[in-house]
C-alpha cells in the first residue's frame, strides 16, 4: 500500500490553523493537529484512510464550520490529521416525488434550504441550527428534528448512504449497497430511500452517534419535507407542565401537526431575544410552559385542510383545558417558525450570555414531569437558586420516546471563574441518569456517566471497532472502546 497521499489533496499544515483544531469554545484542549487534508471525493477519502493506515497516522473528519463546543472533534493524540470535508459541497441529486435529496457532508443548514428550494424542497432542520453546522453530521449526530410525525425511526431522515470505514474500504449502505457507482446507480434510475442494509447489516445505526470513530461518511440520502402552500403555527401555555405533555401525546397520536415541541419561559427567551435586556423582559413576561404547534397544507385542498387541522387543535387544546394562542408576549408563533428555518452563524444558545452548558438525554413523554425540578433542585442545592435553566423537550419517533435539553446560559468563563457550577451541573447529569434518563449521545464528562451504566456494551463496541477500523485510525480515544 502506498505511503504517499495523492498530490492533489490539499495539505495544510500552518501552526495556526492547526492550532484551531485543537481547543474549542470553554476552553478545553487537545493535541494539536499535525496537519489538516481538504478531500473532495469519496475517492480521496479511501485513499487518505488508506495512508492512514499504512503510514499509522490518526484521523479526525471534521464537516461543520465555526466554533466548535462540545469537544467531539478535539483530538486525542499526536500525530494526528484533520479531514475536513466542509468543501464537498455539492447537491448531488434530487427526487422532488420522492422527497429525497443526495448531499455530502459540506452541505450545511445555511445553504441547504436554498439548494432544495427550486425543487419544491426544505430540510428536516434541529432545533435553530447555526448556519455552518454540516447537515449530514447533525443527522450522524442523531440530532432531533421537529417534525416529530415525520421521524420514523432513529435513523431518520438518512436513506442509503457512501460510507468510508476505518480500514479505507467503502461501504455503500442501505439503499446504495447495490451494483454500481452512484453515478451509475442514479443513471439507472435507482432511488436511495432505504436507509437498512446491505442485507441485514445496519451499518447507518452503527455510524450514528460513533462520533467520527468508525468512518467518513461521503454523501447521503435525505428525506426532505416539500415547502407547505400554507402554513400556521400557534402556542398552547400552561403553568405547569403535566396539561402541555397531554396535549402534546394527544397530537401526536393524531398525527397533527408537522412541528410539535415543549419549552419553558428560559428556552422560548433564548430562542426570541437578540440580548440580554430583552432576554430578562421576556422571562418575567412569557407562561411558564410552552407548547409550539405548526400545522401546514400542501397542494390539494390547503385552506380546507389548514381548517380542519386548527379546529382539531382546538379541540384537543380545549379537551386539556389549553387554547391555541397565536402570539405571548407580544412575539408571535408564525415569526418563531421563520426563526426556526432560519440559521445564524452562532449558537442561539450563546446570543444572550455569551456560552451555555447543555444536558440532554432520551426519557418517554410521560415520564417528563419529574426531570425539570430535578435538574433546578441540583442547582438550587449548590447555591445557584438564581441562575435560569431552560428546558426543551423534542418528541421523536412519533412520540414514542423524546429528547430532553436543558440549557444553562451563563458566560465564557463560567468553567474557570465558577468551577462549582461545572461540578453542579455534573451532579444534575448523574441524577438524571439515576433516574432513568437515556445519554445516548454522550459528550466529554457524560461519556463517563453514560458508559458506566452500561458495561456490558463494552465488548460489542471493542468487536465494532476492530471490525470497522483495525488499525485505530479513526479518532482514536473517543469512546470507550
């Protein structure tokens, strides 16, 4: 095997930009790449793992472009090179009928939608994602999106994807694990929309969530939802949190709404106020608890349907003793939903203070209630009574389980300045999981939490990881392998 990369990968290797890789956000550090390669082509991949490989050289695919904050692409050892892929860019194909786009990884959220939007076509978005956050690795990182009902699985929204392992072999999953290239495939006519396979194999479950341990993923499949002809959103509120969980199960149970999410009065602040001004205004001014409703019509029949959809919110609302409210506070829902499909540069989260701690983990919707006071008495208990906790909670799955967030603005230097509020949130994390809270993507102190509580994974990732990568030359270190 050769030892050379192909000339025409670009190779960077500056001090300074090498040293960008190797902190992010709060400070935390890591080894400084020795060198940063620019892939364009699933070919050049399979060659730079293959000189991975022969040469010994560690990896570490990075996609996203921006600040970095949670420290999953810090590496871990010396020797060490960055693949960035945030220059394969390209919309590779589009099946309007299908609702299925063909992207790879540098496709991010602030261009995306533009892309799809001649097609008739948007994204499946998280929660106010930042514009350079790569499309592709939010869905690896099993993100929540907020159509709930449209969320099937945990591998949605992926099809059939081109996935580079670890030992440099590529591996065409799910609906692309059949004869041909891609180009050739898409020639045919094949359509990528199956996100199992080959065979029994999931290798698409396995990639999701390994952190960029096990492989690059080079382009992917993606459901996409077609741009509604009409679309309305509206509030449910309530002073507690149990009445807005019932309407929230009863909805999607009926399967309405094409965005359904709960957050508090702290989460909606972060999500509406441009600073910190506004942002204190609107925690003394909005409900306690919010229900975020988005119902939309397509083609045939709009207004009939747009009618029927709101009198059956109401219904659902009044059943609950909740009436859909068209604006709090003065903000209303239809300019949170512009909000939602659009995308900043920064962190929403980190608008108001400057940074923010995140805890978040998969818990049932019925199960709900007791997570909120949890987390506040933890704080209170380590003398941070007055510090806002936002919480926001995601149904997935068609609401067969969620995801739960809580946000803690605060400032940059809160990990230095104010190490016992690092310890408390910890402390919130633990008591979380001792209740029954699921970390299944875990980041930096929580992998310890997570991985702890689950010993007996650990053979079956150290059998995955010997499979996918034997030489250890995808980001070696990450998870306990």
């Amino acid at each position: 095997m050769s030892e050379v990369l192909p000339a025409h990968i670009q190779w960077i290797d500056d001090a300074m930009s090498c040293r960008a890789f190797a902190s992010e956000l709060h400070g935390k550090e890591g080894c400084t790449p020795k060198a940063i390669v620019q892939p364009h082509s699933t070919e050049d991949v399979v060659a730079l793992l293959g000189w991975a490989n022969a040469t010994g050289t560690s990896i570490v695919p990075v996609s996203s472009t921006g600040t970095r904050r949670r420290g999953d692409t810090l590496p871990k050892r010396d020797n060490t090179v960055i693949a960035d892929l945030s220059g394969m860019k390209k919309l590779i194909h589009v099946d309007s009928r299908d609702k299925i786009a063909i992207i790879e990884p540098g496709v991010d959220f602030g261009t995306i939608d533009s892309l799809l939007a001649p097609h008739g076509l948007r994204a499946f978005r998280p929660l106010a994602p930042r514009a350079g956050k790569s499309v592709i690795a939010s869905y690896l990182e099993r993100e929540p999106i907020l159509g709930a009902n449209d969320h099937w699985d945990v591998g949605d929204p992926f099809g059939g994807t081109g996935v580079v392992l670890g030992n440099g072999k590529y591996a065409p999953t799910g609906g692309a694990a059949i004869e041909g290239t891609l180009a050739e495939q898409l020639g045919r006519g094949h359509r990528h929309m199956v996100p199992v396979g080959p065979i029994n194999l999931d290798i698409l479950r396995v990639m999701q969530g390994a952190q960029g341990s096990l492989g690059i993923m080079t382009w992917a499949a993606i459901y996409c939802e077609r741009i509604p002809s009409l679309e309305e959103s509206w509030f449910l509120t309530a002073d507690s949190l149990e009445p807005v969980i019932e309407v929230a199960g009863e909805l999607l149970m009926r399967r309405l709404g094409n965005k359904v999410f709960i957050v508090d009065r702290v989460q909606l602040a972060l999500l509406l106020a441009p600073d910190q001004a506004t942002f204190l205004r609107l925690m003394d001014a909005l409900p306690k608890w919010i229900l975020f409703v988005s119902l939309s019509a397509h083609q045939y029949a709009p207004r009939d349907k747009m009618a029927w959809q709101l009198e059956e919110l109401k219904a659902c609302g009044a059943h609950h003793g909740l009436q859909p409210q068209q604006a709090v506070a003065g903000h209303c829902a239809n300019d949170l939903a512009g909000i939602l499909r659009s995308s900043e540069q920064s962190f929403f989260r980190d608008r108001v203070f400057g940074s923010h701690l995140e805890l978040f983990f998969l818990q049932q919707l019925d199960r709900l209630d007791s997570f909120p006071p949890l987390v506040r008495n933890c704080l209170n208990d380590n003398g941070f009574s007055s510090v806002p906790v936002g919480t926001y909670i995601q149904p997935m799955a068609q609401g067969s389980y969620c995801h739960v967030e809580f946000t803690l603005p605060c400032g940059l230097d809160a990990f230095t300045t104010h190490g016992k509020l690092a310890d408390a949130w910890r402390s919130a994390a633990e008591r979380c999981a001792d209740a029954g809270g699921f970390f299944s993507r875990p980041y930096g102190e929580w992998t310890d939490i997570a991985f702890s509580r689950a010993a007996d994974i650990h053979p079956l990732m150290s059998m995955t990881k010997s499979i996918f990568d034997p030489g250890n030359v995808m980001s070696p270190g990450r998870l306990p392998y």
